[in-house]
C-alpha cells in the first residue's frame, strides 16, 4: 500500500472543511486524491486486506486512465486482475483493460473481448450482468 | 498490515507529489 500510497487519516469532527469539502458523509471513508487533491477513487468501510489492496490498484489505475495514460492504466488493471482475480474489483478490471486496448488500439473487438471475458469470468457480479449483452 | 500514517494532509500531498503517489484519506471519527 505504502509503495501506492500516502496515507494520511482525517477527523471528521476537527476537520469539517475538508469532510464537507470533499462530501464525506460516513466513517470509515477512504477516498484517493492525487498531489493537487483531485480525487479518483472511493469507497466506505472497512475491507479485507485483498480487497483493499485490490481498491489500491484500482485507485492508481483510475487515474492513470483519466490521465490518458493507457499503457500504464492497463497494465494496473491487469495487475489487479492477475493478483486478485476474486475480489470484487477484478471484473470492472477486466473490463477496463478492455477499454486501455481499445484507447489505445481503436480495435472495438479488443472492447468486445473484455466485454465477453468480464460477462464469462463474473456472470453474478454486476459487471458480468452489465457486460451480458455483448454478443 | 502496519500502517504509516503520515502527519498531516499537507505533508501527504507533498510527499505524493515528489513521489508519483496518491494521498489515501482515511476519514474517521475518534468516537
């Protein structure tokens, strides 16, 4: 994590600027910002360390992607698919290597790929119902 | 896992910038 990461805790009750500023509205709330406080990634609760490692990686994906950093958001989301293929952010993973292929090849069947792969590998996830429909 | 919290978000910020990092904030209530 620390290799991701900076981790810094914030009090909601002497820190109401930032909890309101960034519309924290529950604890535990973990939300990933970069070094000018854009922030990228969330989620509420405690985790399992899989789990929570696996939201790192998407974190650090998410913002190569919105970046235009193709190449390196793919390979995170590969990563996290590789390292923590049960976890409950492996099947957006798999679906947005799909998209960094499409990004950065303009290929749509790469797309179509991932769409069937995420939809095969996770079909009682949400991703795997959302991806359903690709033939 | 042993976490390293840092002092402030300040010095997170600084510390993301100079190293590539994103700052993790851990809101939380002491009560």
């Amino acid at each position: 994590m620390h290799r991701e990461t900076v981790p810094v805790q914030v009090d909601v009750l002497t820190d109401r600027a930032r909890t309101k500023g960034l519309r924290v509205p529950w604890t535990p709330t973990f939300v990933f910002v970069d070094a000018e406080g854009v922030e990228h990634h969330r989620f509420v609760g405690y985790l399992p360390a899989d789990e929570f490692r696996a939201q790192v990686v998407l974190a650090r994906a998410r913002e190569a992607f919105l970046k235009g950093r193709y190449d390196e958001a793919r390979r995170r989301y590969a990563d996290l698919v590789y390292r923590f293929p049960s976890t409950d952010a492996a099947p957006e993973s798999v679906y947005w290597t799909g998209v960094c292929d499409f990004k950065l090849t303009k290929d749509l069947e790469r797309l179509y790929a991932a769409c069937r792969e995420t939809a095969r590998r996770y079909p009682n996830h949400v991703w795997g119902k959302k991806l359903a429909f690709v033939p | 896992m042993a976490i390293a919290w840092f002092p402030t978000v300040e010095a997170a910020q600084e510390a993301a910038r100079a190293t590539g990092r994103l700052v993790l904030l851990q809101f939380h209530s002491p009560h």
